[in-house]
C-alpha cells in the first residue's frame, strides 16, 4: 500500500472524528485542501524543493495515529 492511500483511506474512514476535534478555521478549509492532495499527491524528487527529500517514505510507516485524542 502505498503512503498517500494510507492517509486517504484514513482521511475517508475518520473525516467525522477529525472535524470534531478541530478548530472551525481547520474544518472550513479541510475538504478543499484534502481534495488538492488527493490530486497532486506528496511532493516527488522532480520537484526542486523535494530534490534530496522522498516524503512518500516518510509518511509510509503506520505512525499510530491517535483520532480520539485517546491519553
């Protein structure tokens, strides 16, 4: 599975449960942005300033997130 399915799949299961715990500003802007990732993706090496940088293998391990903002 690749890194940005992995935060899709997550966005798309947790969407409801994010928005609860986040400031209006967040929400209001959160779709649209979300929307612009699922089209470009994480940045790759052609991009200059990602050169030297491979953000699909950082985002790729499952980092536990905690939703729930379980203690």
């Amino acid at each position: 599975m690749n890194s940005e399915k992995q935060y899709i799949d997550l966005y798309h299961e947790c969407r409801q449960q994010i928005c609860d715990h986040s400031a209006d500003a967040m929400n209001a802007v959160r779709d649209t942005a979300f929307a612009d990732f699922q089209r470009q993706g994480f940045p790759t090496r052609k991009v200059e300033r990602y050169k030297y940088t491979a953000i699909d293998e950082l985002f790729e391990p499952n980092y536990g997130l905690n939703i729930n903002r379980l203690e």
